[in-house]
C-alpha cells in the first residue's frame, strides 16, 4: 500500500480518484474480521467528502493531503463522532466540533473515515483493548500486541486499514505501537501541536502553562509523510504563525549521530540488538560520524525514575490520585526535569540525532504482565528520556525478526528541531 504523500500525487495527478481510494479503503476496513483497528466509520461522510475533492479544478491549489482517507485516534473529537477513550461510560458521547488537530487535517486536504481503537483511557503503553470495542490484534501475529495505547492506529497502518494516523503519546504510546507493529510514529516537541479537542469527554478544554508530558502527533508508512502531517498540524493556534524548522543537514554523511544500543535497566533481546547493530552498521558506512555513548552527565537509569515521578504529577494535575509531594518536592522535580533538558540541549550542540531502541523487546503476546523475564514497565526505560525533556522522537521500522515481527529504532531529535530528526530517518531509510 502506498504512502498518504503517494497517494495524494496520484490524486493530484489524476491517476486515481479520491472515491475510488476511499471506496476501497472502506471496504478493506468492513472486510476486516481479525485486526480490529479501525473502530468506527462514517462512510457516507467520507464518500461525500471524496466527491468534492475530485470535483476540484486540476488549475486550483490543494493541499498536500488532497483527498486522502485517514484515521484518528479514539481521543480526537471528530465532529458527528464518538470519542470514548474506550470507556463505556463515554460510549455515546459524540463531539459536537473537531479537534484542532483534525481541522488542520481537513484543511490539508485529508478525509477523516473512521477512528482508529484505544486502551482503556489511554490508560497502557503496551496493550490496547477496552470493553467498548475490545481487543486490537499485531497484524504481523494476530497473537501478539499492537502496543498502546496508539496500538489501532500503528495496527491500522500496517493492516492496510489507513493512510495516515494520527495519536497521543504520553508514555511512549506513539512510539512502542509503532514499533511492534513497523511503522512510523512521531512524539513532537511537546507543545508544538495544539491539544484543543483533546480531552476526556464532557470536560472543557483549559489551556495550562504547567508542564504537560502528553502529546500528539502523526503515525505513518513512511517518514515524508510525518514531515507533511507535522507541518499540516502543528503551531500555536491563530492568530499566530509557524513554519517547520529546516533539518540540519540533507545528506547522510553529513550527520552527527549519537548512539547507545543497550543498558542494564533495560537490556535488549537478541532480536533487537541484532536489528540494532545491522543498522549502525549500514549508518557508518554511509559516512556519518557515530558518537557512541551517552551525553555528558546524563544518568540514564536517573532520568528514567525522575520520568516516573513526572508521570505520577502529569495524573494528579488532570484529576488522578494526588502525589503526596510537598511543595519543596513538586520544586525540586520541576527542577530535574529543566536541568535534564538543559544536558540533552548542550549534547545537541555537537550531534545532530540520538539513536537508540525503541523498546527492548518486540510485540509480545497479549495479555502479558512480564516480558521475557522482565517487568512489564521496562517497556518505559528507552522511551523515557525524550519524554522527559520534551524533545522530538521518532520511531522507524530496522527490520524483522526471523519470524516476521517487527523491529524499530528510536531517533531523539533536537528541541523544536522535529524535521531533523525526520529527515535523517527518511536518508537512513534509503
């Protein structure tokens, strides 16, 4: 299946028709009787939709998602839609307006056909399946997990039930489901998409200056079309205006790249160390410059329990179990968290991207609460740092297991310098 970037060119071109491409894919979402991606659709909405993309002149400018079908996340507002978070007692709240997000999307050109399936208010980085509209399958091994809580949408993509995705990513749930179900999955800058139409139902939306973890961004086929998503979705809100920063470098050879491929606290199996270690194999010979190790004074194991710490204050802010922290200790996290970032920026100075795992493991079976001899969380260490500092990270598929699993790569990028990060998964890719 083609890319949203690909398809939009065909559309654009008139090779195909956006009916046509959303025909079909509506069908391949109705035949599906094993992923469970794709949870609700509007058809006559989207159908409707495709008309009016093609009946526009071939002289008149559009945008660079011209007709193309997508999916979002169970946890954007889609007007005419219902947004559950997969909790039944949201089951028949249908938002009344679209997300910012899902604004910017149509005015790119993209048709929002459906919504993609969720964890249980988003509640599990490495299952999605809720009582609403149950279980999501890998469709790499129907019995493995797509990871969460983005899993629909990771799962969608790779099934063919998407073009494009769009989800949230707190604890790594772009991030892990894009991996075990190989595909690409961007956790922005945090704050560089706008989060209005992103909140639990039935509650107003309140913009905070209080530090916010949880972001959203683009799942995709290929990492152009991150690039095109972000720079279709992101900005502050009007009336101001924002342009995507250029990548540092266009070739190659031309990177500085930071790389670690194991730690104890979170030691990667054989499958992904080996995919690993292909691949910065394949990044040497290309001529980059590989800067092994981690940055200068950052304790990774460190910075992973202080993620842990903001992780509980990101709940207690939005209405969770309070912290028990007292002022000096609210202060004094705060403070970790900025001098962490402050590290990371310095690094940044000097190496262009940081590349390390994803997850340790590959999609494992459902229902698991320990992998390979680990503790289930342990699915957090790799992904906690850029969490942590707020960076740009990006998953990309390295390659599969002997039996067919997918395997992926985690690329931090720096502060509000998200297309670097982009760009060098793309060149990487080939």
């Amino acid at each position: 299946m083609m890319t949203a970037g690909e398809i939009a060119e065909q559309i654009r071109t008139g090779q195909v028709t956006s009916r046509e491409v959303t025909e079909q894919l509506l069908a391949r979402i109705v035949d599906d009787k094993t992923i469970n991606a794709v949870v609700e659709i509007l058809p006559d909405y989207a159908l409707a939709e495709a008309d009016a993309a093609d009946a526009v002149a071939p002289s008149q400018p559009v945008g660079p998602l011209h007709g193309v079908p997508m999916t979002v996340k169970d946890c954007l507002n889609v007007a005419g839609m219902h947004t559950t978070w997969g909790n039944p007692a949201f089951a028949e709240y249908v938002a009344d307006a679209d997300a910012t997000v899902v604004q910017r999307l149509q005015q790119a050109g993209a048709i929002i056909v459906g919504k993609s399936n969720v964890h249980t208010m988003l509640a599990d980085f490495g299952q999605t399946v809720n009582e609403i509209y149950g279980r999501t399958n890998n469709p790499a091994d129907l019995s493995r997990t797509p990871g969460g809580s983005s899993g629909g949408g990771a799962a969608a993509l790779a099934a063919d039930l998407t073009y494009l995705e769009y989800g949230s990513d707190l604890v790594g749930s772009i991030r892990l489901p894009a991996a075990y179900c190989g595909v690409y999955g961007l956790k922005p800058t945090n704050g560089l998409v706008p989060q209005r139409g992103f909140q639990v139902p039935g509650t107003p939306y309140l913009p905070s200056e209080l530090p916010n973890l949880s972001t959203i961004g683009p799942l995709a086929r290929s990492a152009a079309d991150l690039r095109i998503a972000l720079r279709a979705t992101a900005g502050p809100e009007a009336p101001y205006s924002w342009s995507l920063t250029p990548p540092r470098h266009r070739r190659l050879e031309d990177f500085r790249v930071g790389v670690v491929t194991d730690h104890p606290a979170a030691p990667v199996s054989s499958e992904v160390g080996d995919a690993m270690a292909e691949m910065i194999d394949r990044l040497a010979r290309s001529g980059a410059k590989i800067v092994e190790g981690w940055p200068d004074e950052v304790d990774p194991g460190e910075q992973a329990e202080e993620f842990g710490q903001q992780v509980g204050l990101f709940f207690a802010l939005h209405g969770g179990e309070p912290t028990g922290m007292t002022v000096d200790d609210l202060l004094a996290t705060e403070r970790a968290r900025m001098v962490a970032r402050a590290k990371w920026q310095r690094y940044f100075e000097d190496v262009d991207v940081f590349l390390c795992p994803t997850s340790f493991t590959v999609a494992f079976p459902h229902g698991s609460t320990s992998i390979d001899g680990q503790r289930y969380d342990t699915q957090v260490f790799w992904i906690s740092h850029a969490s942590l500092i707020g960076h740009p990270a990006l998953n990309m598929p390295i390659g599969r297991t002997k039996g067919g699993l997918p395997v992926g790569a985690q690329v931090i990028g720096p502060w509000h310098e998200d297309d670097t990060a982009v760009t060098f998964a793309e060149l990487l890719a080939g």
